[in-house]
C-alpha cells in the first residue's frame, strides 16, 4: 500500500509542479508580449513614424541624388 500512497502523491506532485509551471510560463509570456507590443506602439512607433518617414525620405533622397551622380 505504501508504494501505491507513494506513487499518487509522486503524481500528485508531479502534476501539481507542471500545472504551476505551465500557467506561470503562459501567463508571463501573455503579459510579457501584451506589455511589449502596447510598450512598443506607445513609445517607438508614435515618435518614429516622423523621425522613419524623413529617414525614409532622404534615404530616397539620397538615391535619387546617386542616380542622377551617375
């Protein structure tokens, strides 16, 4: 009986450290890409859609002056 005792709560244990594990690494990695994406959006897109768009801008700039260089 004692190894049948063993064996549930070894299972019991088992599923228990899984299950927690489990739920920790999906909900950290849910609230860690939520976080990212809306940290992301917020903070480099809002203020880099000007500064990309005249980046964009000279570099095309940049290949038309090559262009017409050559």
């Amino acid at each position: 009986m004692g190894g049948l005792h063993s064996g549930t709560l070894v299972d019991f244990i088992v599923d228990f450290i899984v299950d927690f594990i489990v739920d920790f690494i999906v909900d950290f990695i849910v609230d860690f890409i939520v976080d990212f994406i809306v940290d992301f959006i917020v903070d480099f897109i809002k203020p880099a859609s000007s500064a990309l768009r005249s980046l964009l801008v000279g570099f095309l700039e940049m290949l038309a002056y090559c262009g017409e260089f050559r």
